[in-house]
C-alpha cells in the first residue's frame, strides 16, 4: 500500500507539473515562429515536457486540480509570454538557464529519465539558440557596442567639459559634436571591419565548382588528401578522410564544412547602421539634462544617473542572450562606465581648477 503524499510534496508536485505545462507552451509558442528543422525540434521538446506533466499528474491524482490548478512560477510564466512578444533567441536563453536549473537530479521522487532529459533539453536550447545569435550576431554586435560606447563616451565627454566649469551651452555642443562624431566614426568603422572580416572570409573559402571535380580525381594520386593536409590534418588522417569521400561522394558538404560564417558576422551596411544609429541613442541619453536646460553638479548627477540605468539595462539584456548572469554583466557594464566617467570628471576638475587659478 503506497503512502499518502506529504503536504509539502503536494505543493512541490503541482509546481513541478505547472511549470513542466508552461515550458511546453513556451516551446509550442516557439515553434509557431520557426519552419523545418527547428520547428521539429522545439515541438519534440513540448511533447517531451509533456510526458513529465503525465509523470507529476499521476502522483498528484486528484491534487492535481484541487482545490484549484497550479500556478508556475513567475519566471516560467515569464518564459511564455516572451515566447510571444521577443525573439526567439531572447527566449531560448532565458529557456537554457531554466533548464540548467532543474531540481530533478536532486528529487527522489523525479526519474532518472526526467532528470536525464532535462540536462539533454538544456543543450538542446543551448544549440537552438546559438542558432539564433548566430543569425543575429553581426549585426547585434555592432548594436550593442555602439549603445555601450555612446554611453560611455558621450558621459565621460560632458561630465569632464562640464567638471572644468564651462558654462550649460558649452557642454551642450560638446556634447552634440561627440555624438555625431561618434556615431559617424562607429558606423564607418564597422563597415571596414565587417567588410574586411567577409572578403578575409571569401578568399579562404573554396573556389565555387571546386568540389565539382572531385569525382574526377586519379584515386591513386588523390590530390585531395592535399586539400586536407593543407587544413591542418596529418598525413595519415588526410588520406582516411579523402578515402572516405571518394566513397560516399559527398564531397560539396565536406568540402564546404566549417567555412558559411558570413551570417554570423552580418552585412557591412547593417553593422555599420546600426552602429551609427545606436551610437546616436546612446550618446544623446548623456547630453538630456543639458538639452532641458539643467546645468551644474544637478545636471551632472541626472546624467549619471540615467546614464547607469542604461547600462545596467545593456549589461543585462547581453548576459541574457549570452546565456550568463544577466546581473554580473550590468553590474561590469556598469563599473566600467562609469570609471571611465570618474577619471574624466575629474581631470575635468583638475583642468578647470588650473584654468580659474
């Protein structure tokens, strides 16, 4: 005769089943956005959290339901509407660290099974959404450090002009110039550097055709055994690969492996525009005080202030999608700015201490 659950089993189950059937409709919400391959897998992720709502429901019985359905917790029932309203690729990080975190290895009253898939699941997501940063990278690159160097840079320059004295209007068209310099100066960076990055890309690449040609080789020359030697394997690997191709005669796919990163690293003009534009954002949040006339140490501390929100707010949206601590990264992102805000400031006091005496 089985014992009856405990209350504090009761309470851990129905969490346990109310959070199994809001991850699967995160996944499910998922899936909505996604064709193919990735579509497939998000939808057997839903079906696999499935079975684990059977498991909890059949231990639960009538408790399942009563007195009332469970509720998930907050961050699971977060995942969901994320699900909907962001990117998929905001979600699925959010998605890998819930999964890191599943308490089944530790419960006796989870499988090994449940356990088990849950720490499958978490790479699963991790690889779905190292998919996603990498259709997003390029240009998410350059988004993210022209808001972080507009910040920084345009905080830094009107806390140091305004430090040494100089009079509201003053610090204004500073800080106006930084910003469109600034922005020009990222966005035409980042066209070269992206640009630079493609066409270094494209010249390693293999010439288009090139694997056309394979099946023509002399077999007992094997000049491809040469290509991969040439990639850095040794002579004895070089020939079992080149063998092996010859065999299966898949050599488009083998030939090409490892060399399509062009999406990772994005278009020169959208890195380049979203660097100048948000370069621009971010450098205008420093100047706002100025520019509604506020002036002096207020205008200073207005400015510092909004200024580490957003940073904060940066720091985190990156450990997120990063898969890190969102709080160890805003809290980094934060220090940094404003270090380099401190050292200005108080050159600027120096400065303008050395002027006025």
């Amino acid at each position: 005769m089985s014992t009856a659950p405990s209350p504090q089993q009761i309470r851990c189950w129905r969490r346990y089943l109310a959070n199994e059937r809001a991850e699967a409709a995160t996944y499910r919400a998922l899936a909505e956005r996604r064709t193919g391959e990735e579509r497939e897998i998000l939808l057997e992720l839903a079906e696999a959290e499935g079975r684990h709502e059977a498991h909890w429901m059949a231990l639960l019985g009538e408790h399942a339901t009563k007195p009332r359905p469970p509720k998930a917790d907050l961050a699971t029932r977060l995942f969901a509407r994320f699900s909907r309203r962001f990117g998929s690729v905001f979600t699925l990080a959010l998605m890998q660290n819930a999964e890191a975190r599943s308490p089944y290895s530790a419960d006796p009253d989870a499988t090994a099974q449940m356990a088990a898939d849950e720490r499958i699941h978490e790479e699963v997501v991790r690889s779905l959404a190292t998919r996603s940063r990498a259709r997003m990278s390029g240009t998410f690159r350059a988004a993210v450090f022209g808001l972080n160097d507009g910040l920084v840079s345009n905080l830094a320059l009107v806390l140091g002009i305004g430090a040494t004295g100089a009079p509201a209007p003053l610090v204004l068209a500073t800080g106006i110039a930084g910003l469109l310099a600034g922005a020009l100066s990222m966005g035409a960076g980042e066209f070269v550097s992206v640009s630079s990055q493609r066409e270094l890309l494209a010249a390693s690449a293999p010439r288009a055709g090139t694997a056309d040609q394979i099946p023509l080789l002399d077999v007992d020359a094997n000049e491809l055994e040469l290509v991969y030697r040439a990639r850095g394997m040794s002579r004895e690997e070089a020939a079992a690969r080149a063998k092996n191709m010859f065999a299966r005669l898949d050599a488009a796919e083998r030939l090409s492996e490892h060399t399509d990163t062009h999406e990772e690293i994005g278009t020169p003009w959208g890195a380049a525009i979203s660097s100048f534009l948000f370069f621009a954002a971010g450098a205008i949040i420093p100047v706002l005080p100025w520019l509604f006339g506020m002036h002096g140490v207020p205008a200073v501390l207005v400015a510092a202030v909004v200024v580490g929100a957003a940073l904060l707010l940066t720091g985190g949206v990156v450990g997120v999608l990063s898969g890190a601590s969102p709080w160890k990264r805003a809290l980094r992102q934060l220090l940094i700015g404003y270090g380099a805000a401190a050292v200005t400031y108080l050159l600027g006091l120096a400065f303008g201490g050395v002027v006025a005496g």
